[in-house]
C-alpha cells in the first residue's frame, strides 16, 4: 500500500509540475508583456519599462519558469517587492517565503491575502451543498435501485434528468422569483454580509439549494444504477434463496459492492463544488473563489490568476488521489493489481 500511495504522490507531483508549466507558458505568450499584465492596466510605461528590465523578461523562457518556481518556492526573493521599483507592493511575510504567489494587481494586495479568504468562503458553501447532496444521493439512490421500475425509481429517473438539465443559472433564478420577490422569505443576495434582517444561514440557503438541485440528480442516479447492476448478480439471488434477510442482504452484501462505482463519481463532485461554481457565486454576488477567479481574468490580473488556476488544479489531483486511496479500501482485489 505503501509502494501504492507513493507512486501517486509522484503523479501527482508530476502532474503539478507539467501543469504549472503549460500554464507559465500560456500566461506568457497572452497579449501584452509579462511587466504590464502585472501591474494592472492602470500602470505608467515608465513602471512598465523599469519593471520589465528588473524581471529581465529578455531572458529565455526556460528560464524566466524556473525563476518563477524558485520565487514560489521561497528560494529566490520576489523582484516586485524590491524598494527601487517603488511599486509599493509589500508582502507582511516578506519577500521570500514558500507559496509566495506575488501580488494582486486587481484587489492591491498580496495574492494570499486574498485568494485563501475567498477559498475558505467556497469550501464552506460546497461543503454544505456536499454535506446534503450525499446522503440524499445514496438513499434515494439505493432505494430506487432495489426495486428497479418502482414507482419510486421511476420518480428518482425523471426527477434527476430534469434537475440535471435545468443549468445553475435558471434554477437560481427560479428560486430567486419564488422565494425572494414572491413570498420574501430570503434574501436574493448572499455577500456574507450581516443584516438585521438576514442572518448569514439566511443568506446561504439559496446558494446551496442551486447546488444541491443541479448535482443531486447525477449523483443518485449513478448510485441507482450501480444498485441496480448489483441487484442482479447470482450471489445476491444466492444469498436471497438461502433465507437470509433482505435487509442483511443489502446492508452486508449489496451495499458495499454497489458503492464502489459511485465513490469515485461522489469524490468527483469535491473539485466542481469548490472550482466549479462560478455561476452560482455570480448570480447570488457570493465572495466566493470561482467567482474571484472570474472576475481576475476579466480584469487581466495574470497573477490571480494563476495562483487559482495551480490551486485547482492541485484540488483536482489531490482529490483523486484520496479516491484511489478510498476505492482500494472499498474494493480490496485492486490492491493486489
């Protein structure tokens, strides 16, 4: 399990590392030079010039890459924080430190002191909206799929192709109409913000409903179905000619055999719950990170943009290297592969 784990981590390293580079490489050859995507559109051409001259942006861009790594390492300092550009930008954990994603031309201010407050904020929505979204998935999911072409499972297969049709922005708008400009029950905007009249759990009930309506409908139905194929195999039909219980059955025979498929579909969820949201946090003004990362590519803030794109990526494989580590728990036969 060991020599398992290892071996991911080294993918997932490496996968870091060729990302990171095709993204160094595609913010490179964008429109503009490196020195005025840096300092935002507002920038005089003298800080442009003296700036261009300080990253030497003349060098190859081999390494001008590997100058960047070393800054985000903390092995090299930062050039922009160097007193003689006279840019003003100042890092409160200096110019030299491991994660320095540089400076935000969009928001003035340090990356970090920006990007991981409007992370945290997403984690908490997507971990409301996923702390819902899996139990009513794999209830209904299971048992829809334990008695196939019920009235129930029937219900389950339209309900979820509709709700996973129907895109995040029209049934946020739909909730909106309902329940904000109908009957005024909730506010219409969730900035996170506290009002006499609105508390913050006021505020997250419709952005997490969105998200609970679009991807509830996927996931149960992919439980469903695994439940379904699971239902038929000869040991459950064995195991049901023997006498035993329907419920021990399901609870120690089915249930376990049918997650293996879902699991890595419900872990999947994890990176469109937190990158994925963009219209979600856009229609609701939620300070959230899709959103942030939306509006800095708007602006043009190359940095931000950056920092985020590397910290989704760095979600996504991180996330499926803990549902190969969960499905090799769940399914013991792969550890032997």
């Amino acid at each position: 399990m060991a020599v398992f784990i290892l071996k991911r981590l080294f993918m997932m390293a490496a996968t870091m590392v060729v990302a990171s580079a095709l993204l160094f490489a595609l913010m490179e050859f964008t429109p503009g030079n490196v020195a005025s995507k840096t300092l935002g559109p507002y920038a005089t051409q003298e800080q442009k010039d003296i700036l261009y001259e300080k990253l030497q942006l003349n060098d190859p861009l081999l390494v001008r890459y590997f100058r960047w790594v070393g800054v985000l390492a903390g092995v090299m300092q930062d050039p922009l924080q160097d007193p003689e550009l006279k840019l003003g930008f100042e890092d409160p954990r200096g110019d030299q430190y491991f994660g320095n994603f540089g400076y935000s031309a969009k928001y003035k201010l340090p990356v970090n002191d920006v990007m991981w407050r409007k992370l945290g904020n997403t984690l908490t929505l997507a971990g409301i909206a996923f702390g819902i979204i899996v139990p009513l998935s794999l209830i209904f999911g299971v048992l829809s799929g334990m008695r196939e072409g019920s009235l129930l499972d029937r219900a389950l297969s339209y309900t979820g192709i509709t709700l996973t049709s129907v895109p995040e922005f029209a049934s946020a708008v739909f909730l909106i109409a309902i329940f904000v400009l109908w009957l005024g029950w909730l506010p219409g905007t969730a900035n996170m913000q506290f009002f006499d009249q609105w508390s913050w759990a006021s505020q997250m009930v419709l952005p997490v409903a969105v998200l609970v309506l679009y991807d509830f409908g996927y996931v149960a139905r992919m439980v469903r179905g695994s439940m379904v194929e699971v239902m038929t195999r000869p040991y459950i039909r064995t195991a049901i000619l023997k006498g035993l219980p329907y419920r021990t059955v399901i609870m120690k025979h089915a249930l376990r055999n049918a997650l293996i498929a879902p699991f890595t579909v419900i872990l999947l969820q994890i990176p469109f719950l937190i990158t994925g949201v963009v219209v979600t946090e856009t229609v609701f003004g939620y300070p959230g990170f899709g959103r942030m990362l939306l509006e800095s590519a708007s602006f043009g803030d190359v940095t931000m943009v950056e920092a985020a794109t590397l910290i989704a990526v760095f979600i996504a494989v991180a996330t499926q290297l803990l549902g190969d580590i969960g499905y090799m728990y769940i399914n013991p036969r792969i550890r032997f592969t």
